[in-house]
C-alpha cells in the first residue's frame, strides 16, 4: 500500500516538475516584445557560431602544425 502512495507521488511530482518547468517560452504579447525575442535568440546564436569558429580555427591551427611536424620527422 506505501509503495502505490509513493508511486502516485513520484508521478505527481514528475508530472508537476515538466510543466512547472517547461522550456517553451511563453508567446510574446505585442511586436515589441516578439522583436526582443528574436534579438535575444539571434545573439545567442551568433555566439554559438562565433565559438564555433574559433574552435574550428584551433583545429586549423593544430592541423598545420601537425601537417609540420610530419614532414619533419
């Protein structure tokens, strides 16, 4: 009998945490707003982009070096 309360609580409170929690934003009200959002999505991903590509320069980098050391030896 506790397990089924305590199963039932865990349920509950797994059910209440993913919508408590939700990452979906809400729906901005006016075009000001939903011009903010965009603008904040658009900076985050032009700093995705931007450390990729300097992660990606890293490896250019390395690569040469490599490809360097290789004809040395």
């Amino acid at each position: 009998m506790k397990t089924a309360h305590f199963t039932a609580a865990v349920i509950g409170m797994l059910a209440l945490g993913n919508f408590a929690h939700s990452q979906v934003p809400l729906a901005p009200q006016t075009a000001a707003q939903k011009l903010q959002a965009i603008r904040a999505r658009n900076k985050e991903l032009i700093d995705r982009q931007t450390q990729t590509l300097k992660k990606l320069d890293e490896m250019q980098l390395e690569a040469q070096q490599l490809k360097f050391l290789g004809k040395r030896s």
